[in-house]
C-alpha cells in the first residue's frame, strides 16, 4: 500500500519538475497517456484536463516502484467498466457513491488523493466523476 507521505513526496517532485515529468509519464506510459488525451475526455476544460494529468502522473510515479506495474489496456478496459456499473450502483450522491468505493480499498490513500485533487469548485460534477472512476481504474489496473 502506498501511504500518504510516499504520495506527498510525489506531488511535490511532479510539482518541482512537471515538463521533465510530464515527458517521463508519457514515455512511460504511451498507451494509458494516448487514451488520456483521447475522445472520452475532450468535454473535459483544460484546467479540468491539467488536474487530470497531473493526478495520473502523481500515481505513475507512485506506482512505478512496484514491480509488476505494467499497463494492460484490456485489463485497464475491463475494471473501468466494471468500476462505473458498481459506480453508478451505489446510491445517487457522490458522497454515497464514493464511500462503498472506499470500503475496504487496498489503496485507500491514493484514492483519497484523487478526491481530494477533485474537490474543486471548478471541476464538473460530471468532470469529478470521469476523473475518478478513470484514476481508480488505473490504480487497479497497476495494482491487481
């Protein structure tokens, strides 16, 4: 588990160096970064699209430590899928959504990271929720 002191060292290396980190990410995951810049989130305004970018680079660099954290687009496709049925099963709020989401997540840290960076007057209800069901799912996807 990746605890909250490893993710505030990340976000003040990203912060620090975001051109140099920005190229890191993309290099090191071109496939997850085209899918990033992709159709699904050109609804996305650009701020919404930078705190985008930014939370997935913090949890690249998170996860880019542990051994086994390849990107699988299959597997990425199937847990988003799998992430938004149980996503939109869970109640009508977002705070309802998100507490069964957090029950008993093996990265509960890094997940509240995501909705913390997402707890923004300018971030779209349904903005918030792309992002966060998009991070999540990575976070799956590097992790399981």
């Amino acid at each position: 588990m990746i605890d909250e002191e490893r993710i505030d060292k990340v976000v003040d290396l990203v912060s620090e160096n975001v051109e140099i980190k920005i190229h890191e990410f993309v290099t090191g995951e071109r496939e997850f970064s085209g899918y990033l810049l992709g159709e699904d989130f050109k609804l996305l305004t650009e701020d919404e699209k930078q705190t985008m970018l930014f939370i997935h680079m913090v949890l690249f660099f998170c996860l880019s430590a542990k051994e086994d954290s390849t990107f699988d687009p299959d597997r990425f496709q199937e847990l988003e899928d799998n992430n938004w049925k149980f996503f939109n099963e869970q109640g009508r709020s977002w705070e309802e959504k998100t507490e069964k989401i957090f029950k008993n997540y093996p990265e509960e840290d890094l997940l509240a990271f995501v909705e913390d960076m997402l707890n923004d007057d300018e971030i779209s209800s349904l903005s918030q929720e792309l992002i966060f069901i998009t991070a999540k799912s990575y976070i799956d996807t590097k992790t399981t």
